[in-house]
C-alpha cells in the first residue's frame, strides 16, 4: 500500500501532471470527456427517463420542444422524438453504445496493429514486406470504406437471426480492421530502431527467443506512441460508428448509437423537431472534439522534444 | 586437457551483403555487392588469458566478436569452444551460459524500461540458475557488490547512473551467469579517461579473482597494453599481426603495427614521429595483393598483386612481403 502511495505522490509530482495543470484546453477536455463516460456509465441509474421502457411511452408526448424553445418544460429537458422518447436519455444511452464500439475497437486495432508491426519490425525481410504492403494498400482506402466492406461480408456470412444478436460485434471488428494500419506502420519503425540496440544483441547473447525478446525488451520501449494513437483513433472510431449508423449499416435500431439518432432526427429536420437531431449532434461532436483535443496534448505532452 | 585453448578461431570469414533492394538492383542494372567483414581471421585463446584485437573503425574487429558469441553464423571456418563447435552451441544453453559479452556504449546496452536488478537478473532467469525471489535478489546484491555498487542500486532505472556505474552494471550482468569466457567489444571507449581506469582495473581484478578469459577488442592501444597478454593487429577483415603482447609492443614487426604504435602520444617523444598516412580502403572493393599496400612505405610490385602469408618471427606472426623479404628496418 505505501509502495502505491509512493508511486501516486511521484505521479502527482511528475513533469506530466505539471504539463497536464498548465493547459485549460486538456483540463476542459477532459472534463467533458469525463462527464461523457459518465454520463454513459450510469445511464441506466440517472437518465432521467428509459427509452427501451415501451410502458412508459405515451404518444401523448411526441415531438415536446426542449428548454431553450419557449413552450419547453423541465420533464423532458432536450425533448421528445416522434415516439415520446426523451431526447436527453436516448444521448446518454447512445453515449454508452458509441463509447463502447469506439474503445473495443480501439483496442482491437491496436492489439492487432502492434502484434503485426512487432512481428514485421523484428522479422523484416518478406515477412516486413508483405505485411507493410498489405498495410499500404488499406491505407489507401478510406476507413469507413474498409468498414463498410468487412462488415457487409460478414453480415453476408452469418445467418440473418444472428445479425441483430451479433450486430455490435460485426461493427467492432469491421471498425476495429479498418483502423490497424496505423498502430502496425507506428510500431514497425520503432521496432526497427529498438531491435538495433546494444541491449537487444544482449538478450540475443543469451540465448533468448525472438518472441520473449519482442514481448519483454521491445515492446515496452515502443509502446508510447501508441497510447496517443489510440486516443486520437479513438474519435475516428466513434465517428466511423456514427457514419455506419447514419448510413444504417451499423448496429440494429434496438440499440440506437449517437449516429441511429442522429439519422432518426434528420427525417424531421424539415418539419420544425431540430431537436431531436441537433442535440445527439452535437453530444457527437463535443465527445469527439474533446478526445481528439486530449490527443493532442497527450502527443505534445509526451514528446521529449517539445518540452 | 588443460592445455587445449578455451576458444579456438580457425579461418574464419564474414560476408555481408550489401546490395540495394532487388527492385532497385534491378532497375539500375547492379550486381550484388558483397562486404568481406571478416577475411580468414584465426587465433586461440587459453584459459585465464586475455587476448586483445586492434585496428581502426571498419576493420571488423567488432564482427568477430559477434561471431564469437554467436550473434550471426561465419560464412565459413569454424569456431571451437573448448573443442565444441559453436555452430552447434546455438542450440546449446550449456555452453551458451558460459560466455557473454560487454558492450560498448552503456547507454545503449541496458533496457531504459527495466530496473537494474531485473537486468542484472536476466541471464539468471535465462539459464534457469536460481528460483525464488529471495534467492535472484540476494545474487543480484552479491553482484552489485563485487562490481563496486551497492545492492539497493538494484531497485533504480539505469538511466539514474553515470557511464561508467552502467558499464559496471553490464559487467555485473555479464558476471551473473558466471561465465569463463567474456568477449569485451570495446568496453570503455564511451566513458571519460578517468572513468576508463577504474573499469579497467576493474575488469583485470575481476579477471584474477574468477579467473575469466577475456577477448577483449579496442582501438585504444595504451588501453589494450594495459590489459593483453596476446595481441592481434587487423586490417581490412584480416589479422595482420598476431603474437604475445609484450613482444609486439616492444618489437613492431608489420609496417601497419609500426605506424600505430608511432602514433600513441608519449611524454618523451620530441617531434619526428610518422603520421598515420592515407585512409582505409573500402572493404566492399579491396586493394589487390597485400590490402594495406597503398598506405605502406615499403610496397613494392610483388605487394600490389600477391597476397602475404603469415612468417613466423620467433612467437609473432606477420604477414608482410617485406618482413619475409627482410626488407624493414629493424
């Protein structure tokens, strides 16, 4: 426990917390961010109505203005849809699906992208070649495309009672696939500067294994960056997931993301209901500006050279 | 036998390929380019002896000393561990656990995410030597000491020491497997001069109280003095000179050992000293005949097409056209 206590007294005392208490951007940022995963954790326990609550639906109350139109009233602080949902519970339970999609596939990605670029990096010869020129080629294809591809495969092979079982983990691996080149070119090249290091020939001297010398020497030396790849991915992700949902190929309408609502509201646009879009847009675009904001400072903060 | 070496080099060579990727290669209409790193080079070391091998930068001296821990394979010859075929100690952890290696530079040689004891430890965890926390700790303490640290070092990251405190934590590393063998590639040539002294003494005191063997490989000629008791001169991936230390140092037989040894400062010496002359050849396209005929005072025709074969001078051999010849000046 003391050792913890240590540990947490030098965190504090860092070099990073400092940098991290210097900059109002990455305070607020965080701040949202914070309030977002919230938000979406305890949805179930706070929002303050249940849109899957089928009972508790009344017809009555479709289309309610939110507080900011003058007629607006306090039970439904953002309004409802077309079918009496409150707006604001149907954000916090789209929050939860997007920022689930958005992290699983984030660390899908970068579980795969690291193992591919540690493996290339430390082979190289064809093993390299191969593996970066399948990279290449992906990366010249915008992600949402590769996503779009991998998941319409993949909705194709699995048996049409399953799709909607299955729905969220067909858009994890699709978005999860689509993101990992990055991780993999990031990691190669620092791989091929640490496998050239004295401490590298070392461990080869005694006789270890190539997977224990990647597992135990390399890869804790080219993990950094891809902590910052992963937060600035991460916004990407979500917004991937939007799009797929926008487009309506991503997950089932029984499990509305930010961008299900965003395309459910976008047919009343038109007719007067703003809310019922605007608002799940622009939770969308504070959670992804506010992660995307957060990488940046992680970046800048985790280069030695900017310091 | 006690009298066999412990370490047996014999004709060994090293070819690198250097060539373009192939689709380059192609385009540009290329052949191969090959590297000789290593031309026929071979000594013997016996147990408790260290053996020292000179030359500048390039002249392959620290690819024999990855040849000899077995970091890549020769292209041919054959390199014997007390008798056994190192070929066929890749796959030996037995022998393996006997011979181990000091880097050069300290800063580069120590993972920067490990805590020095874990470091320390690797080579005990590797061979499977000890189990049991206790029992690592307590040999990391014992190790830390005999190189002159303290054991509560164990529990800092390296790069809270100076150069010469992290060569002192490479060689305890180096020591953990306790090894008879250890081949040096130049160990101290990163650290300040007052630093190298201590490590230096270090290493020799070490040497005597395990009774190591050391290859021990250096540009620094005042540095191999201190440390040799067998000496070999390189040049262009070949050993030009070879013999017991003592007499090299006192007897310079082969013009490129002359023209070294002219070139350590020294207190007594007032002007008249030769300069090291010219540069060192490519070794992807080296000079016919002897490799160092465009830099000797004493080539003649025979040295720019023939190649010299090694004359035995008392304990020392050379190999040089114009000492066979005895064309030099004693």
């Amino acid at each position: 426990m003391r050792g913890a206590a240590r540990a947490l007294a030098r965190f504090a005392d860092s070099d990073f917390v400092y940098s991290f208490s210097r900059s109002p951007i990455a305070i607020l940022s965080l701040l949202v961010v914070a309030v977002c995963i919230l938000a979406a954790a305890l949805a179930p326990l706070i929002a303050p109505h249940d849109p899957f609550n089928l009972a508790s639906l009344n017809l009555m109350d479709s289309f309610r203005p939110p507080l900011l139109a003058a007629d607006g009233e306090w039970t439904y602080p953002l309004g409802t849809d077309d079918q009496g949902r409150d707006v604001l519970s149907g954000i916090m339970f789209g929050m939860r699906i997007s920022l689930l999609v958005g992290v699983a596939s984030i660390v899908f990605a970068s579980v795969v992208g690291v193992a591919i670029g540690l493996v290339a990096g430390y082979a190289g010869g064809t093993v390299d070649a191969v593996l970066m020129r399948v990279a290449d080629i992906q990366l010249t294809f915008p992600a949402i495309l590769i996503a779009l591809l991998v998941d319409g495969v993949v909705r194709a092979a699995l048996p049409k009672d399953m799709h909607e079982a299955l729905g969220i983990y067909v858009i994890i691996l699709a978005i999860g696939i689509a993101r990992w080149p990055q991780f993999a070119r990031t990691v190669r090249g620092s791989t091929l500067v640490e496998r050239n290091r004295d401490y590298v020939m070392a461990a080869r001297v005694i006789g270890l294994s190539r997977a224990r010398i990647m597992a135990t020497h390399i890869l804790p030396n080219v993990l950094g960056p891809v902590l910052v790849i992963a937060t600035l991915t991460l916004g990407l992700a979500i917004l991937d997931e939007a799009t797929l949902s926008f487009l309506g190929v991503g997950l089932p309408v029984t499990q509305p993301s930010l961008g299900t609502l965003i395309r459910i509201g976008n047919d009343f646009l038109f007719s007067g209901e703003w809310w019922v879009t605007i608002f799940p847009g622009v939770a969308l675009v504070l959670m992804v500006l506010s992660i995307n904001l957060l990488g940046d400072w992680l970046r800048d903060a985790l280069n030695p050279r900017l310091r | 036998m006690p009298d066999a070496p412990m370490l047996e080099v014999d004709a060994v060579s090293r070819v690198f390929d250097v060539s373009r990727p192939w689709l380059q290669r192609v385009l540009a209409r290329e052949e191969r380019l090959s590297l000789r790193a290593v031309d026929e080079v071979s000594f013997a070391i016996d147990r408790g002896a260290t053996l020292s091998l000179v030359g500048e930068s390039g002249c392959g001296k620290s690819t024999v000393a990855r040849l000899v821990v077995g970091l890549f394979p020769p292209t041919s010859g054959s390199i014997r561990f007390e008798g056994q075929s190192l070929s066929a100690a890749r796959a030996q952890p037995a022998l393996r656990r006997r011979m181990n290696m000091i880097f050069q530079d300290p800063y580069a040689s120590l993972n920067p995410r490990w805590r020095v004891r874990d470091i320390v430890a690797e080579p005990l965890r590797a061979f499977g030597l000890l189990s049991g926390r206790d029992a690592i700790g307590d040999r990391v303490g014992e190790l830390l000491r005999q190189v002159g640290l303290a054991p509560a070092d164990g529990e800092k990251f390296p790069h809270e020491f100076s150069g010469g405190q992290r060569q002192r934590i490479s060689i305890a590393r180096a020591l953990s497997s306790e090894p008879e063998f250890l081949v040096c590639d130049e160990p101290t040539s990163a650290l300040d001069v007052s630093v190298q002294a201590q490590i230096l003494n270090l290493m020799k005191d070490l040497q005597q109280r395990l009774g190591l063997t050391y290859l021990f490989i250096s540009h620094n000629l005042a540095v191999v003095r201190h440390m040799s008791d067998q000496l070999g001169v390189m040049y262009l991936g070949r050993i030009v000179e070879s013999g017991p230390a003592e007499e090299i140092f006192s007897a310079p037989l082969h013009p490129y050992t002359r023209m070294l040894l002219a070139a350590i400062p020294d207190l007594d010496m007032v002007g008249g000293r030769t300069p090291v002359a010219g540069e060192v050849p490519s070794p992807i396209d080296p000079p016919p005949g002897c490799p160092f005929h465009p830099r000797c005072p004493l080539a003649n025709a025979r040295c720019r097409v023939e190649r010299p074969g090694y004359t035995p001078t008392g304990d020392v051999l050379v190999a040089c056209h114009a000492v066979e010849e005895g064309r030099t000046s004693p």
